[in-house]
C-alpha cells in the first residue's frame, strides 16, 4: 500500500513541477495554424510524448492523459492550437480529455474554435483498457476542430464494453472533423447487440435537454470496424428536437454495418416539418450491411458500394470472429422506416441474402403522430449483385409498408422476377 501512495504522490508532484515549469516558456511558437489565425502549441511543450517500447505502466498513461488535459484546456484560454508530432500517444483506460467533464449538467464546453491537429498517419491516438474506453469521446463540446490522426483501441478482455473511436455524445456544435484513419477497433457482440466498434458515432441519452447542432467530417476513413458511421438514440423525437446539420464525406471497409443509423420510438408527438439536415457521401467496402436505417426523417444520401473478398471474410472481424451471430445477414440497404430522404446507392454487393428491404419497422405499432412507413422519399437503386432471396423484400405491418414515394430502379438492380402491386398506386416506380 505504501508503494503505491508513493508511486500516485510521485506522479502528482511530477506533473505539477512540469506544468509550473513550462508556465514560464509559454509559448515558444509563433507559427499560424493552416485551420486558424491561432498560433500553435506543441504538445511536447507540456511533457507530452510518444510512447517508447512495446509496454508503459498505467502511472505513466495518466500522466500522459493529465498532461494533454492541462495543454487542452491552457489552448482554449489562450486560444492556441494544439499539435501532435508523429508517434502513438496511449491514454490507457481514459477518453482523451477533449470534453466536458461529468457532473456539468446540460452545459456544453466552448472550445474558443481552437483546432488539435496531428501530422497525418502516424500519428496515433489510442487507448489500451480492460472495460473499454471510447478515444475520443466528445461529450457536451462546441467550436473545435480535430484533424490529421489515426484512432485505435486496445482492449485486453471481452467481458465489459468495446471502444469507439470517435463518440460525439448528448450535445455539440460546431464541430469539425478531417482526415482521420481509425481502425481495428475492438466490439463486442452482447447477443443483441454490438458494444463499441465503432467509427464515427453520435449517440444521445434520453431527455437531454442541450444543443444539437452542426457537424462537418471530411475525410474520414475506417477499416476494421464493426461500423463505419452509426447514428442512434433513444427516442427519434429527442433527435428531431434538435437542430442537427451534418456534413459527412467518408470511406469504410470491412465493417458489419457501414452507415448505420437507428433510432427509438417516439416519446412524444413530433412537430410537422421536422427533420435531419444531412448530406453524407459514403464509399462503402465489403460490409456485410452496406446502408441500414431506421426511422431516419431528412437527409440527402450519396453512397458508392462495392466488394472485393468473399463473404465469409466479410462477416468477420480482423480477428476472425464474427462480427454479429444473432444477425447473419447480408443485404445492400434496409429501411424501417425512412421519411424525407433523398437516397441514392449505387455499386456491387456480390452475394447477398437480399438486395433492398424498404417499408415498414417489423411488427411495430408505431406510438404518436409518426406512421409506421416509409414515405415521402426519393430512391435511386443502381446496385449489382446476386440475391439469394428476393431482390426487394417490402416490410409490411397493419397496411403500413411504402407510400407516396419515387423509386428508380436499374435493370441490373432487378434481376429477379416480381410485382409491385401492392405499392404501385401510392408510389411512383420507373426501372430503367
């Protein structure tokens, strides 16, 4: 017990001298960021390096995370950027510190528009846990820019949580992401879902009453994980409380879900006109589910698919476990519902169980003024590939299925013979 008081009074003190020390040479650079008119600080000026060798002591992972927390907050005082020169920089089991802390109610955390920035590949933010631990979880955040870096996790046992790589939660604005690599990051199938793995994501507890605002991420590329994007929450009505503006330009191969976004039921009755500005641009590589949504109202959607291996690498991860027992399926695109979107997907799926699964959200008695269908949206299908089932499956519940909606259709998206009698008189559908 001794030895270990001494060890945590060590690193205390460590960390105070430093900081104290340093507080007299800020700042030695006077170079403007290619982002901002703020000068910039290196993070090494804090005492903040890269990893040496193939093992650190959890001690010296928290000093490394303390330290990058004192640059983080100094830059958002004095508005400075903050760079990262190549090298991995291991937190261990903590999210990096860009964040507001718990305990801070709905009050978001001002970044002053300061921009963390790294040089690029190989420069690695990455977290080694037992439990799991997100790399960046920007909670409750507004005005900062993250760019040039590379995401990954470790993670030492099965048993808890997986690790994203980066989590936007609860509340943000301003947010702007750009040429970021993640990858391998550890999920953990649960039997009904998968826990952590994944890329980008949004995720929003229920009733949280702060802001909702824009988000700009170019750039972004994600290989080796359970989902390249996944968008979801509780409630869809919390989600349209908001003023969500999303920007998304990105690539993602090898996941089991490559855009993904899933919301709950209705707690309370949505205000008509009410919907998601998003405009997304997607590359999407051997995913064993290329585009899933549920109850997704507003957007534009651009995605590009493609397969280049075998499917039965495709449902695996890098470490050859499946991805998801509980859903072995492999299909181009799923919506249960959508409403407002303006959607198009085009290229080659290989083999799939089906290729477009479009109506209603299963056996669901939809609560509130939201109909349980998809509606009011334009489709455009160019999608190659072979069906073991049906090309287009409709999902129908209590008359509910597909209505007043566009559906363009090419030749070699349809290769198997049907009908579209039920949907034909409340939709307009051109195969050509």
């Amino acid at each position: 017990m001794i030895k270990y008081i001494f060890i945590s009074f060590f690193v205390v003190f460590s960390s105070f001298v430093v900081f104290n020390c340093m507080g007299n040479n800020l700042p030695k650079l006077n170079t403007e960021s290619d982002t901002s008119h703020n000068k910039i600080i290196n993070i090494e000026q804090f005492q903040v390096f890269p990893i040496k060798g193939s093992s650190e002591t959890d001690e010296v992972k928290y000093e490394r995370w303390l330290n990058i927390k004192k640059a983080f907050e100094y830059c958002i005082e004095n508005k400075y950027d903050l760079y990262f020169p190549k090298g991995t920089y291991d937190v261990g089991v903590r999210n990096f510190p860009f964040r507001q802390e718990e305990g801070k109610g709905n009050q978001m955390k001002d970044c002053k528009s300061i921009t963390i920035f790294g040089d690029g590949r190989g420069t690695i933010l990455k977290t080694a846990s037992v439990f799991g631990a997100d790399v960046l979880q920007l909670n409750m955040v507004k005005n900062l820019t993250i760019k040039n870096f590379d995401i990954t996790a470790k993670l030492s046992s099965t048993k808890k949580a997986g690790s994203n790589g980066i989590s936007i939660t609860n509340g943000f604005d301003n947010i702007v992401l750009d040429n970021i690599y993640i990858y391998n990051l550890p999920g953990i199938d649960k039997g009904n879902y998968i826990d952590g793995g994944k890329g980008l994501t949004l995720q929003f507890d229920p009733n949280i009453d702060s802001v909702k605002g824009s988000l700009l991420a170019t750039n972004i590329k994600v290989k080796n994980c359970a989902y390249g994007f996944r968008f979801d929450a509780v409630s869809v009505s919390d989600i349209l409380k908001g003023n969500i503006n999303i920007k998304l330009q990105m690539e993602a191969d090898r996941t089991f879900q490559g855009f993904s976004m899933s919301f709950g039921v209705p707690t309370e009755n949505v205000k008509p006109g009410s919907k998601l500005v998003m405009d997304v641009d997607a590359v999407l590589t051997n995913s064993q589910q290329y585009v899933s949504f549920s109850r997704v109202i507003g957007g534009n959607y651009r995605f590009t698919l493609d397969k280049t291996i075998d499917n039965k690498y495709i449902n695996k991860d890098q470490n050859n476990k499946v991805w998801y027992k509980a859903d072995p399926l492999f299909f181009a695109f799923l919506s249960n519902y959508s409403k407002d979107t303006n959607t198009t997907i085009r290229g080659n799926v290989g083999a799939v169980d089906t290729k477009i699964w479009m109506g209603a959200v299963g056996s669901v008695v939809e609560p509130l003024n939201l109909k349980n269908r998809t509606e009011n949206n334009i489709f455009n299908f160019d999608i190659a590939g072979i069906s073991s089932d049906e090309d287009f499956k409709l999902i129908e519940y209590q008359g509910n299925s597909i209505n007043n909606s566009k559906i363009n259709f090419t030749p070699r998206t349809l290769k198997k013979k049907l009908t579209f009698e039920k949907i034909k008189k409340n939709n307009s559908i051109i195969i050509k």
